[in-house]
C-alpha cells in the first residue's frame, strides 16, 4: 500500500465526492430498517418474555450465542438462500441487533418498582394499560440504550456486507484491501472507515436526541 498524502486524499475526495454521498446514505438506510425492524421485534420478544422465566432464559441465550457468530460467516451462509445484496445485508444486521435491544427490554421492565405496579393496578388499569402507560414509559430509558448499543453494532457490521454486495461504505474498505500497492488503495480505505466512524457518531448523537425527547421529563437525568 503506497504511504498517505493529503494532497492525494483531497483530490480523491473531490473527485468521488457524489459516489461518497451515495454509499453513506445507502449505509444509513440499510441501518435505519435494520434497526426499526430489529427492535420491532426484540421489544415484542422483551414484552413477551419478561415475566416468563424459562422462556426468557431461552431467548436472552438464543440471542447471546448467535451474536457471536462471524458476521462473514454468516453472510456467507446467507447469501446462496437470498442472494446478494440489500436482503441478506438486513437479516444479518437485524439478527445481530437483536440482543440488546431484548436484554435491555427485559431488563427495563422487569426494573419498574413494584410499589409502582401494585398502585397502577389499585387504580383499575388492567394489564395492558399498566404495561402501555406505565412499564414502558419508565422502562423506555433503558430500552433506547440498547437501541442506541444495537445501532453502533449495526454501523459497524454494516460495512462487511460488502462480502455479498450490501449497499454501504463497505464497499471503499473492501476495495481499498482488495488493490493494496495501487495508489487509491488507502484511499479507499481511509474513507470507508472515517465515514463509518463518523456516521456511528452521528446516529448516535441523533438517537441521544430521540431519547431525550421521547422520555418524560420526571425521568430525564
């Protein structure tokens, strides 16, 4: 691999400035739909789960054994099923951030004080307004850090689904390793992951924001 200039990595910059746009809004998409749909499911599980101690267990090792999978591997697996592209690229993310988001679910709900439960009852709300209008607002908190903890992974895993044509950054770093000697090789590569690290950062500063805004003032640090 040839040695830095900035000179050089300007000029790249200029000169691929669209394709660099394209690429880090085709990462945020394909992480903005894992996520929703990851924690879609993993609160539904979260909720399902949190007062049954068998199935929790179950599910809460489930999800721990399977993210630590190689994510290569997986893809791997994944790709002669559903092909190349944005549909492996989301199931793998969408199963790697599943863990969190249902360990902090369950976690959250299962926190709420039962001192808070037992008055919500005593005031005729049945399960299911105590769950909606009380459980979750003071379990939200902790349920958006493991969004927030999912959504870093995501970023991150993202960029390997260049292995099988995933949409994304990925595709810089790869092929900034796949030409090493070539001129462009750090090039390629430094971009892909300083933008990967700068679209984390920034995801995580808006879903901060989100938190924030979503939760009530009573609980705010």
């Amino acid at each position: 691999m040839t040695g830095f200039n900035w000179e050089d990595l300007m000029a790249f910059l200029t000169r691929r400035a669209d394709d660099i746009l394209e690429l880090t809004r085709d990462h945020l998409v394909v992480v903005l739909i894992s996520i929703a749909l990851a924690s879609a499911i993993g609160i539904g599980l979260g909720i399902l789960v949190r007062n049954r101690r068998i199935a929790r267990t179950t599910v809460l090792t489930a999800a721990a054994v399977a993210i630590t999978i190689p994510s290569l591997a997986l893809l791997a697996l994944l790709s002669p099923i559903l092909g190349l592209g944005w549909l492996p690229t989301v199931v793998a993310l969408v199963f790697y951030s599943l863990l969190p988001v249902v360990r902090n679910t369950v976690v959250g709900l299962r926190e709420v004080p039962v001192s808070v439960l037992e008055s919500a009852r005593g005031m005729g709300l049945g399960p299911a307004r105590v769950l909606f209008t009380v459980q979750l607002p003071i379990a939200w908190p902790v349920i958006m850090t493991g969004i927030r903890v999912a959504a870093q992974l995501t970023v991150g895993i993202a960029a390997i689904a260049a292995y099988v044509a995933g949409p994304g950054l990925g595709e810089y770093i790869f092929k900034g390793l796949s030409s090493l000697g070539s001129k462009n090789a750090l090039n390629y590569a430094l971009t892909g992951t300083v933008a990967v690290i700068i679209l984390a950062l920034v995801l995580d500063g808006i879903l901060v924001l989100i938190a924030r805004l979503t939760t009530s003032r009573g609980l705010r640090a």
